[in-house]
C-alpha cells in the first residue's frame, strides 16, 4: 500500500489558493461537492461500489466542522473529505494513494467551479450594488 501526503497536500493548496474560506460554503456547495466525487469515484472505478454516500454531517458550520463519507462493497462509511474546524482538510485517510486520487481529483475540480462561481455571485453582487 502506497501514501504519500503530497497529493494530499497539493489539494489543500488548491483550496487555499482559491480564495475559498468555509464561511463561502454552504450546504448546497457541500453536496455540489459529494456530487463531484461520486462522478469522480465512478470514473476511476478503483474499487467495486466505490460512491459517495448521500449524508453530510455538518457541525456547527461553517464555524465547526463538515464530513463527507464514502463507501463500496467491503465498508460502509469511511472519510471522504473532512473539513476540520482548526481549517485543516482531510482526505481518505484511511486510503493508499491510488483509492484516494478520485476523490483529490472531484476535489480540486470542485473548488475550481467553486471558486468561479462564488467570484461570479460577488461580481454580480457588486454590480446591482452599483446601480
């Protein structure tokens, strides 16, 4: 079994660079996100009923904590993504690199849609605020 905390990392950084804050995210983001990853999941294909499962758990949000949890046909629920409340996000980490490369990959492509979408909101925001 093979991880390396890089991949892990470059996610993060995505996510830091985008401008992104948990404070922008609402449920409606979170399972716009659990959507990306199911699709993400079934693409790869990397474990058999390897999909997202419906619930979040949110936490006090967007102060505490989100999970977003996965399953196939050997688990019933393990972390997909977590988003700590000290800002720490975790992925899969219970997963060697190759099980968790889907979920990274619908990770990072979500917070590019994301980020262009809330920078949209605020510019559309900003204009009829203007007018």
């Amino acid at each position: 079994m093979s991880y390396s905390v890089e991949p892990r990392n470059e996610a993060r950084q995505a996510f830091a660079e985008s401008g992104l804050s948990y404070s922008d995210l609402n449920r409606a983001d979170l399972d716009r996100l659990r959507k990306a990853l199911d699709q993400s999941l079934e693409r790869a294909g990397t474990i058999k009923g390897y999909k997202m499962r419906r619930a979040i758990r949110l936490v006090n949000w967007p102060d505490g904590w989100a999970a977003l949890t996965c399953q196939s046909y050997y688990f019933e629920s393990r972390e997909a993504v977590t988003f700590n409340g000290n800002g720490f996000i975790g992925f899969a980490g219970w997963a060697d690199d190759g099980n968790v490369a889907p979920i990274l990959e619908g990770f990072k492509d979500w917070v590019s849609e994301t980020a262009k979408h809330k920078a949209a909101e605020r510019a559309s925001m900003l204009e009829s605020g203007a007018a």
